[in-house]
C-alpha cells in the first residue's frame, strides 16, 4: 500500500473517532486525523457522563426509550433509539473492556447519577466530573499500542474526494503548508459539534463545523440542521472575550441545585412545576432567557449555597476548582450562569450502521443525524451515540471491506495561499446568529441573517484560499446557512426550536 493509502480514513480524534478506531479489525491499515492536537475535541469535556441502563432489565429500558422520546418532543426516530438504548449495556461494557473506569462505591458497585429529563438514576461517570477526558486518556492510551492505526495531528481534512457517488478519501492540510489526498476504500466523519459558529458555546474552538461543511460540498444529506441545543448553565462572565465558555455540567442541578433569577426568585415553578431545574435543556434554557428579558439582564443564578461544599468539592473536582480560580466557591457563592450553544441535533443523515447516501461515506458522532436525537437531546445520551455508532459504523465497515475497491482517480488542485485571518467574518457570522437564530427566532431575523450568509459564502467560495483558516470559515459560514435555512422551513416551536413568529 502506497504511503497516503489506507483502509479506513476516520476524520476525527473525539470518542466517536477513537471508538470506531479501535473497533476496525485490526488487520485493516486505519489513518485517524485530527485537526490541532489530538485530545483537543469536545469528548474531553464532557463532564456529566453517559446514559447507559447497565442490565439486561427491559422495563429500564423501555423508560430510557421514553425518557429520550419525550425530552425530544417525539419527532426522533423510535427505532433509533431504542438500537441506541438496546445497544448500551454491550457498548458499554466494550469502553470498560478497553480499560475505561467508572467511579464505583466501596463495594465496588457502579455509581450512577441523574440528569435532566431521566426519570431514573441511569448515568455513569468517572472521576466525578471528568468523565470525557478520563474515557478520552484511555483510549489515546490503547489506540497508541496499535499497530494498524496511524494518527496525524494538526492535519485538517480539507474536502472529500467523490468520484461517482463514491467518497474515496479526502484533501488535507497538514501543519498549514503541506496539501496532499489521503485515499482510503472508507471514510469516517467524526467531527464532532459546530458551537464556533456562535458567539458563545461551551465547546472546543475546533467545533467549526468541518464534518457538516464537506459533506455539504460532496452532496451528502443533511437534516434537522434547526435544532441546536442551548446548555442552560454556562459560567457567565462579562469578561470573557473566548467564545468558548465554562460548562456547569448539569448533574449538579442532577444533586439538587436550584435556579435563582437576579431577584433570587426560585423561577423554573413558573416553567415546569413537576421537575423544575431537571427539565430538559431546551424548557430550562427558555425559561432562563425569558428571566433574562425579564429582569433586564444577561445571567441567572445556580444556588448550591444548601449544598455541603466539602460533598460538592468530592463530587464535581473539575467545576469546584474552574469557579473557585473564577472567585467563587460551591456551596458558598451563588453562581452567575447564562445558557450557551452546546449541541447540534441534527446533522449528516446516516442509517444505522453510520452510511450515508453517498458510498463508502459513514459519520458518527455528534455530526451525524442518526435518529436518535430529535427537537432536543436527553442529557447524557451524545457519548453513548458516539460508541453505539462508532461501533456498528466500523462492524459495517468490517463486514463490507472486502467487495469495496481502491480508487485514485484524482489529481489536486493548485490553490492561492494568502495570509488573512477571516476575524471580521468570523465575528460577524457569530453575531448574526446569536441575535436571530439562537433560543428564540422569528421570520424577519432569520431572512435577514439567511441573506448575509448567502453574500458570506459567495465571497468565500470566490475567492478560495489554501489555509486552515480559510476552510473553517467556509465551513462556518455554510453550517450557520444550513441552521438558518432550517429554522426558516420550520415554522412551529418545538424542542429548542422556538419560533415567535
Ligand atoms: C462542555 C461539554 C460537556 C459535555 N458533557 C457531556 C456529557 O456529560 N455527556 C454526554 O453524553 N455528552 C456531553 N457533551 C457532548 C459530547 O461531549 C459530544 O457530543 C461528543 O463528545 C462529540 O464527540 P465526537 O467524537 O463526535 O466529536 P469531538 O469529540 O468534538 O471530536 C471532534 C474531532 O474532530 C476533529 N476535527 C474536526 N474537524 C476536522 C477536520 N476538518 N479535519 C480533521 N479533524 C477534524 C477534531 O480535531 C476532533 O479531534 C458535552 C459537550 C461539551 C462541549
């Protein structure tokens, strides 16, 4: 096999990348990339944990099924979600397998923890809050050991390369000057989430929307692009320039904490009485930035101040000490919290072995659109959908391999390189879409902001550039028309789609 010539391309280093990864039988030749340094995904922040009934109990898991159903206002794909619930406890079991631990009691039993939208105590975690970077060291770990993998860090995948329908691999930028294919029989998207494309999120500045961006460019399907998920308790600060913010995982309020308006009014009884600060995302995120328009201010208040902050300090070592650098303590200090994107719901359109309509394509992850999440996502439910569909999109990939042939039917396109920095777009993609197609949109703000993005992407399709910076904000740029293009079709509110007129 020639040097960029491998079985499997798997275009990401999150969990869902990683899992795949390690799922490929072991005698196929796999090139993971990953566009800056391999652990920086949105996988190694993950605090709270993953949703996982861990038996064979199938009452459990019909009120896992119910509980995703209901949380996602009943537009996701039953089928899908019960392959996702069905499908844990073996999943699961695979990452402990791989030497993946999760914290247990003296007894030596798993502990499980509560997030909004669960009616049961179903979520496991490890180090407290920790769980992504602790899940991610350990499979970088295994990865490592084996000898069919080969990772390439800061090497951005650029397009995909289609020749009739069928993806043979993609351009790539490695380290900002070297522009080469790499071609492979399969190709795995894996890239995770878009929140740069607003001007807050609580995810890694890698999260451009590159996966959504090429597939995009190569025809592949993509749907329910309108559902994008606020986190509601992002550390506010009125400093803080990075669009990337703090995330107060949401298993505190899972522990007891409550929301408090800046009146220190107890709101979310006016909301949703039966389960309060535990609703799902999308419920506690409007009601946060109707308090906000309310109160005439931009942040709500999470009260642990009833907490023991020595129990708080155990429980969550990775918050207690981010808010305690910040100047505030839990279980002292009321924190001040604003909601910030977080999660996209839909995506690439995949079936359930991860293929797409286009061949020898597959995506898994947060960029895919299995199903699984519809107007809204149940907490907790994004990393086991990275190991149930990274794993079956590498079993498929196992059991197809053989009948699928090496294509290298392409030549690279010389491209200008020139040193500008998009900051200006960047800027103002972000403000368009956190004032018109964030938590509440309407006709007029989305039309608006459809139309600059249209000027945007024409300016930057014209005018192409051989840069890490170029592609990401083309990527950007077409993420955020595909979400505003979305949320103009829908015209009801449903989910995290709130529509008022
Ligand atoms: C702060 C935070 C907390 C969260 N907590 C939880 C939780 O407790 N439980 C839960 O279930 N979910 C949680 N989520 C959501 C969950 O973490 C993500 O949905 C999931 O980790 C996505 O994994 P992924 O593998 O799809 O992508 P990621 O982990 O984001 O990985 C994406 C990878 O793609 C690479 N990449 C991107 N573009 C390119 C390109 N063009 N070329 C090459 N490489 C590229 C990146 O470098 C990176 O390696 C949380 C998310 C955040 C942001």
């Amino acid at each position: 096999m020639a040097k960029n010539e491998y079985d499997v391309l798997i275009i990401g280093t999150g969990l869902a990348g990683l899992f795949a990864a390690l799922n490929v039988d072991p005698n196929l030749k796999v090139c993971l990339l990953s566009k800056t340094a391999v652990k920086s995904t949105n996988s190694m922040l993950a605090q709270g944990g993953i949703a996982c009934e861990y038996n064979d109990d199938k009452s459990l898991h019909q009120k896992h099924v119910d509980d995703t159903m209901r949380a996602e206002s009943y537009i996701n794909d039953e089928k899908a979600v019960r392959f996702l619930v069905e499908n844990a406890f073996e999943t699961v079991k695979k990452l402990i397998e791989l030497g993946v631990r999760f914290d247990i009691d003296k007894h030596g039993e798993f502990l499980f923890t509560r997030e909004g939208g669960h009616s049961t105590k179903r979520i496991l975690h490890s180090g407290g809050d920790a769980t992504g970077s602790n899940v991610i060291e350990d499979l970088n770990t295994v990865v490592r050991t084996r000898n069919n993998i080969k990772i390439h860090e800061n090497t951005m995948a650029l397009d995909l390369i289609k020749v009739n329908n069928k993806v043979i691999g993609a351009t790539v930028l490695e380290n900002e000057d070297k522009h080469y294919p790499i071609f492979a029989k399969k190709t795995i998207i894996a890239t995770g989430g878009i929140g740069s494309v607003y001007g807050s999120t609580t995810n890694d500045l890698n999260a451009t929307g590159d996966g959504i961006g090429m597939a995009y460019r190569a025809g592949a399907l993509i749907k329910n692009m309108e559902f994008v998920q606020f986190h509601p308790t992002a550390l506010y600060s009125e400093y803080v320039t990075s669009r990337q913010r703090f995330l107060i995982t949401e298993a505190v309020r899972g522990e007891g904490a409550y929301l408090l308006n800046i009146e220190k009014e107890r709101f979310m009884k006016k909301y949703d009485p039966e389960r309060m600060e535990l609703a799902p995302r999308d419920i506690v995120s409007q009601a946060i930035y109707r308090e906000m328009y309310d109160t005439w201010t931009d942040h709500v208040y999470l009260d642990t101040t009833h907490m023991d902050p020595k129990y708080l300090e155990k429980r969550f070592p990775t918050v207690f000490e981010y808010c305690k650098k910040q100047g505030y303590i839990l279980g002292l200090d009321l924190i001040p919290v604003a909601p910030a994107e977080h999660f996209l719901c839909g995506g690439i359109q995949t079936d359930l072995s991860g293929r797409t309509n286009i061949d020898n394509l597959y995506v898994a992850g947060e960029s895919a659109y299995t199903g699984v999440h519809g107007a809204n996502r149940l907490a907790s439910n994004s990393l086991l959908e990275c190991l149930v569909f990274g794993y079956y999109s590498a079993k498929d990939i196992n059991e197809t391999i053989s009948e699928t042939e090496y294509i290298h039917d392409f030549h690279i396109k010389e491209l200008p390189n020139y040193n500008y920095n998009y900051k200006p777009i960047r800027k103002k993609i972000g403000d368009y879409m956190d004032e018109h197609v964030s938590i509440v949109r309407n006709e007029q703000g989305l039309s608006l902001t459809k139309n600059v993005l249209d000027d945007i992407e024409k300016n930057l399709v014209k005018y192409p550039n051989l840069t890490k910076y170029y592609y990401e904000t083309l990527n950007m740029a077409q993420t955020a028309k595909l979400i505003t293009c979305s949320a103009l079709e829908r015209k009801e509110s449903i989910g995290c789609h709130l529509r008022i007129n």
